[in-house]
C-alpha cells in the first residue's frame, strides 16, 4: 500500500527558502545554481503558501456559528 508522502513543516519550508534567499543574495552562485536556488526556492513558497490556506480554512472552520462567520477580535496584548 502506497503511503502518502508527509507535507513538510511549515517552519522548515521557511528556513530552508530563508537560507536559499541568503545564498541567491550573496551573487556567488553561478547562473545555472542560481536557477535552481531559484525552483526550490518556488517550490518551498508554494508549500508554505498551502500549508498557510490550509491553516486559515481551519480557523474559518473553527470560527463558522450557524453558517456563518462570526469575527473575533485578535488582542495582541491583553493586558495593555
């Protein structure tokens, strides 16, 4: 039975594009690493932009009250 492949950690997709960003900054790769920092690196964002949907679903669920949305204010600091 085929297992599905588990979706990476959102953190480490962001570290690993962190680090790639870094390394396309630094103008030390040739053009063709370049370009390949370049794919993984749209590749990770993909990644994190799915799991970041899948996350605001799952709140949208968790906030949905008689079909509907109801908003809930976000205190950044409760006690200021």
């Amino acid at each position: 039975m085929a297992r599905k492949k588990a979706s990476p950690d959102f953190e480490q997709s962001l570290a690993e594009l962190q680090t790639l960003v870094e390394r396309l900054e630094t103008g030390e790769l040739s053009l063709e690493d370049s370009l390949t920092a370049f794919e993984q690196g749209i590749r990770l964002t993909r990644e994190c932009q799915t799991s970041l949907s899948q996350a605001e679903q799952k709140v949208r669920v968790l906030l949905e009250r008689d079909g509907e949305i109801t908003d809930a204010p976000f205190e950044a600091d409760p006690e200021a």
